[in-house]
C-alpha cells in the first residue's frame, strides 16, 4: 500500500468515487494485451480501477485457468502507463500474499469462493495484519447468510474497506440470463448494509453483450454504486468468456450514453409531491396487508373443514384455477406474469402453513 501511495494512488479516495467503474479483460493473457487494454480503458476517460483475471476458477478442467502468478508484473506495468489502480480476484492465502508482494490495489472475493466458508476464512487469515481494500462478490447461490458470513470474516481479519459485487445467482431454469440477477436480495444487501459499497457486475449476470447495457442502467436506477464490467481488446478472440466481453471503445460509449440518477435532490416541491404519493402508496399497503389478514382468516376456516372431513391440503385444480385466473386479470391490469406468480406463490404458501397448523393440532 505504500508503494501505491507513492505513486500517486490513493486507491480509498478512488473507492470513494461516484459512479465507480471498474474495467478490464476477464483474464490476462498476454503482457501487451493487458498493457493495451489499460490504455485503450483510461483514453475513454470513464474507468476508475482496471480489473484483469490472474487466476480463473472453471466449471470444468481443460478450460484456461488463468496466467497465473508471471501475469500480475503485467498489472504493475499497465498501472504505472495507465494510471489506473488495479483489482484481481484472489481465493487462496497464497494467491493473496502473491497479489500484495506485487502491490495489488484492491482485491476481490469470487462467487465460488464465497459460497464456501473455509476458503473465505482463508483468504481473512492471509489478510490479517493487511490495509487493502476487498470487494465480495456474492455466493453462486442465492444464500445471504453466506454473503454476509463472508464479510464478516473479512471484516474480522482487520479489513476496515469492504465492498460487495452483486453478479447473480445460479438458478435453475433459468434461460435469459447467465446469472439469475435476483434483485431483490441485493436490494436487501444494501439495506443491511448501507455503508458498504456495492457494486454491480453486469457482465456475470446477462453472459452476453447485446443485453449488458439494459442491466448496467438498472442497477445504477435502483443506486448501486458503481460497475464491474469486462473489456478486452479482441473479445471474439478472448482466452475466456468472450460472448460477454466489449471493447473499450465500446465501453466508452456505453457509459456515455447511460443516464446516471441522483439518489435525491434539493426541491421542496419535489419532495412535497414524492410525500403525498408515498402516504398514498402507504394507505394502500396497510389495505393490502388487512385484506391478506382477512384472506388467512378464511383460509384457517377452510382447513378446519378439511380436516373434519379428512381432506387434503392441497387441492391442485383449484390452485391451477387461481393462477390461470390472476393472469388474465393481473394482465390487464399492467402486472407481469413473474410478479404475479411469485405473490400468488408465497399467499399460497402462507394459507397451507395456516391451515397445516390446524390440520395438526
């Protein structure tokens, strides 16, 4: 970290800024393609942090698992032309004290990481004793307790900078994402914790290219604080991932052309407006909340009819019936079918746990 500060870089102040974007190729590949890159990303002016894969965790043996080791003098380089600072994943203790003898910037914990306790723990031990900044990326799967066990081993290693990366969920049946983005369970992050920086990967989420935009303004709609987006010289050529590659120029102009929201402004009036739609929104939350206290109600008579007369809980046509019916209506009514599904899905589910509680008196 010294090292870096004399250099220039004070890297908590870059962290600091709003958006944050950070940019690179999925992996190192070559001493000049990283060199490029770094130039080519800091000559659009819009890159903060230039990411670059040293070692890659693949699904399955064969595919190419990173450079290694001799690519991370490749970062020193590209920082010193570049002037940007630079972030790596790491997964082991010794990936983390050979990412800090070459004077990383900032490191980050990977999805496949994450998700198991024992490598995140160490990661923390290699840490100790350490001042770098560390990005978490979620767990694979849609586990918060594990996003958040693994800060908090971080955080217990004496790391004071944390951040998180949300890059979406396995999930199957999944088919138009890579990435399930599950955005209700980074939404439910950054209320938890509201300090922390979280950043969101667009490119794990959507796997592709044509759909990378669309994602990235979501999140920076819904006040995520910044992205994590894979830029490469030559992506069709790319050693990985190149289907969710672009390139720099490309990248460019994609945050150019974004539109970045305030999370609040100064106006009486506005705020006056926000209040009184806010207090309608309110008003119909506790209508709703009554009428689902009143549906349970129901719900409790029906499963004391059944088990009086020794039937199921369950009654699949009737279920079938139900959500057949809500589509149509909720259709034209402007919900989407997602939406309705999931809300028809957990009333349902509240109505069997009521009645299974009378069933089994």
């Amino acid at each position: 970290m010294e090292q870096t500060l004399q250099q220039g870089i004070d890297i908590n102040q870059v962290l600091s800024k709003r958006p944050l974007i950070i940019s690179g190729p999925c992996s190192a590949e070559t001493e000049e393609q990283v060199l490029q890159t770094a130039l080519q990303l800091a000559a659009t002016g819009k890159v903060d942090i230039l990411r670059a894969g040293i070692w890659k965790p693949r699904t399955r043996p064969g595919s190419f698992e990173g450079i290694g080791t001799k690519g991370l003098p490749w970062l020193q380089q590209a920082r010193k032309a570049s002037g940007l600072p630079v972030a790596i994943e790491v997964a082991t203790g010794k990936q983390v004290e050979d990412a800090l003898h070459f004077d990383v910037d900032v490191l980050w914990v990977g999805a496949r990481t994450t998700v198991n306790p024992f490598s995140v723990q160490e990661v923390a031990d290699a840490l100790k004793g350490v001042d770098v900044p560390v990005l978490i990326k979620n767990p694979i799967n849609p586990d918060l307790e594990l996003w958040i066990g693994a800060a908090e081993r971080i955080a217990k290693a004496g790391i004071k900078n944390i951040g998180l990366i949300h890059r979406g969920f396995s999930s199957y049946g999944n088919t138009e994402y890579r990435n399930a983005p599950m955005w209700h369970l980074a939404i439910e992050m950054k209320r938890r914790f509201p300090e922390m920086l979280m950043i969101n990967d667009p490119s794990h989420i959507c796997g592709r290219r044509d759909i990378l935009q669309e994602v990235a303004q979501k999140a920076i709609d819904l006040d995520f604080d910044g992205l994590i987006i894979e830029s490469h010289i030559d992506p069709d050529n790319a050693w990985s991932d190149a289907k969710q590659q672009i390139t720099p120029e490309v990248l460019g102009n994609m945050i150019s052309a974004m539109i970045w929201r305030k999370e609040d402004i100064v106006s009486e009036e506005l705020h006056a407006n926000m209040e009184k739609m806010r207090s309608q929104i309110n008003q119909l939350d506790d209508e709703l909340l009554q009428l689902l206290g009143q549906r349970m109600k129901v719900a409790d008579k029906i499963g004391a009819y059944k088990k009086d007369n020794d039937i199921t809980i369950l009654q699949t046509s009737r279920w079938n019936a139900i959500l057949e019916k809500a589509f149509v209506k909720g259709g034209q009514m402007g919900l989407s079918q997602e939406f309705i599904t999931k809300y028809f899905d957990a009333v349902h589910m509240e109505s069997i746990n009521h009645q299974n509680k009378i069933m089994n008196q």
